[in-house]
C-alpha cells in the first residue's frame, strides 16, 4: 500500500529526567513532561494506530534509570527527550499494511509509547483476536501476554519446576505472580505452591481464590517465622520478583541445589541504596542455582504458551476474571496510575483504559 499523507498530532509522555529514587510526578523536577507532537506521515508497513490501553509493569522503571549499562540492557532503554514506552493496545485508524485493516485491535509488548496516537510497525504487531468466554481483550496484555509468559517461562525454563516440587512466588498477587502460583499448582501439578504477598487481603486472594496452599504476609513482623512453617520441606524452586529482605528470606528456605529463577527486583527500583543480603553464603553452602530470564528469551515458545494458557483458561482451570485492575484516565493521569504499581495498588495486573 502507497503511504499516507494525512497529519496527525498527539499528546504524549517524553521523559525529562532520569530519577535515582522513586519518579518525580510533579514540579520543575518532573521525571516525566506532556507535550503536544506532530507525527509523521505513515510510510509502507506501518499502522497508526489509537492506543486504547496502557500495561503498566514495574520493570519499566528499569527502561528511564537503570545500574545495567545501555548496551547491556535487555532492550533499548528511553533517553531523556524520548517518549515513555510501554505494552499497548490499540486499535488502527490508518494502515500503510496489506496485513491490517482499520478497526483491527493490535499488541505491543514494549515498543508503544504513552500517547494517545502511537505509528507501530506491522512487522512486529499482533493482531488480536476474540477470547474464549468472552474474555477481555486487555487480558493479552496480562495472563495471555507477557506477564503470563514471564511466569510460565521462568517456573518452567528458568527454574525447572515439575509436578513433585515446592514453589514460591514472591509478589503472589501482582501480574506475574498470580498467574504463576495457578501456573504452578494447576498447569504443572507442584505438591506444594506458597505465595508471598503484601497484606492479608492479598493472602486471601491468593490462597483461596488463586489455589495457593499457603501465603505469607512480607509486611508482617513474623514474617520469618512464617516462611520457615509455611516451608517446612524447604523449597525446589523459588520464583523472584522483588529481590530485597524477601529473597535474603528466600535463600535460607531454597533446599541443597535449588534453584531461583530471577525475572524482578522491584524492592530496589526506587533506592540508591545497595541491596544487602545477610544470606548470600547460602548460596555456597546449598549449591543454589540463581538464574536471571527474560520472557523475550523464549518467544519461540509464546504461541504453544499462549494457546496453552488460553486453554486453562476456557476449561476453568485458570481464573483470570479477579486477575487484573483497570483503571479509567486520561493521557494527563498516566504516570500517576503506573506509580500506583509501587504503593500496591493493584490486584493482578494493573491497566490503564485511556479516556
């Protein structure tokens, strides 16, 4: 198709400084800056495409400030002046593309950007098609995107897990970690799946409704004691997204060649504080096997994944109605909704539908 020559602008999140601690969302040393941009007219094999919701994860905190040099860092990180990126849906407006329409609903895991109007590549979209039961579309962007990935791959790849074994999952209740604890009780028969969380409501959850056979409180001050009796068979594998005094808790459960798979460590996001871990000689002493993953590791297996959880999904064996929070803003509320990630405000994933 010949490329268009309509114009456009949007409204859109450029970030303005990079932060050491947690993002400024106000006042002259704002992280990020809203400002009005023209967008270029599309060339062959590219969408312009409405963006209708925003995924809001923690590891984007990584992509505008990070330890992890440029050039080693996973995917390329935002540059001050450069849009804010994140996963998208959207729907197309115009197509450059014999393979989109206008009206089709398209994915982006990381390369959308907070705006209201987005030009994605058709070459790397996804094009989005109904849901068993009628579920949402926004679920592609948690239990059938990459927060389901994460947690199959990294129960699955990363850590070895198989019927027979222990498991912990740490942020039990967040995107991946809800998905995981049912990925690993229900999908991969694990004898016993304990989950770390924030509060006793989020426990419950994730106990009762998720199939959890036990949850323990990090906030609480028996914490330690509770893991200990929550474990008493000492832990296969543990599945790492906080990092912190859960993982320094971790290391004393995690049994003689255990394995942890590592995927976040968002109790350090907003610091410059090192991380301290009292327990690092476990590690030695126990043989541990600690491995970092990233789900983009494994995207020759996300279409048997994802037909995979889709499946569960439709025969009840994954429960993904309770699994995510959507939150209704304007573009202007956007950083505000994604900061919501780190007070923990969300149940599940957390969503932005852009009014």
């Amino acid at each position: 198709m010949a490329s268009t020559t309509s114009q456009h602008t949007t409204k859109q999140w450029v970030l303005a400084s990079k932060p050491t601690e947690a993002p400024v969302l106000e006042g002259p040393d704002a992280t990020f800056k809203l400002q009005t941009v023209a967008l270029p007219p599309l060339k062959e094999g590219q969408l312009l495409s409405r963006v209708r919701y925003f995924s809001n994860d923690t590891g984007l905190r990584n992509f505008i400030q990070s330890t992890v040099a440029p050039e080693r860092f996973y995917v390329p990180v935002v540059e001050v002046g450069q849009p804010m990126r994140s996963g998208i849906i959207a729907e197309v407006i115009e197509s450059a593309s014999p393979d989109f329409k206008v009206g089709d609903y398209v994915l982006d895991y990381h390369l959308g950007t907070w705006s209201e109007l987005v030009i994605l590549d058709a070459a790397t979209s996804q094009r989005l098609g109904p849901l068993p039961n009628n579920l949402p579309l926004t679920h592609y962007l948690g239990a059938f995107g990459a927060s389901g990935l994460a947690a199959y791959t990294g129960l699955v790849y990363a850590g070895g897990a198989k019927a027979g074994d222990t498991v912990v999952i740490s942020a039990a209740a967040g995107a991946t970690g809800s998905v995981a604890i049912q990925i690993a009780a229900k999908l991969l028969g694990a004898k016993r799946v304990i989950g770390i969380a924030g509060s006793d409501e989020k426990c419950a959850w994730v106990r009762d409704q998720l199939g959890a056979h036990a949850c323990v409180n990090y906030k609480s001050p028996t914490f330690l004691e509770d893991l200990r009796s929550a474990t008493p068979d000492e832990v296969d594998v543990y599945l790492d997204n906080v990092g912190g005094h859960v993982l320094d808790a971790m290391l004393t459960r995690v049994k003689r060649h255990g394995t942890i798979a590592v995927c976040g460590s968002v109790s350090g996001y907003n610091t410059s504080e090192p991380m301290a871990l009292k327990n690092w000689f476990e590690v030695i002493s126990n043989r541990l096997t600690i491995r970092g993953f990233i789900m983009l590791d494994y995207m020759d297996k996300a279409p048997g994944i994802l037909q995979e959880l889709i499946g569960a999904a439709a025969d009840g064996r994954l429960k993904v109605d309770d699994g995510q929070t959507i939150v209704e803003a304007r573009i202007e509320e956007q950083p505000h909704v994604w900061m919501r990630l780190f007070s923990g405000g969300n149940q599940g994933k957390l969503i932005t539908k852009l009014i």
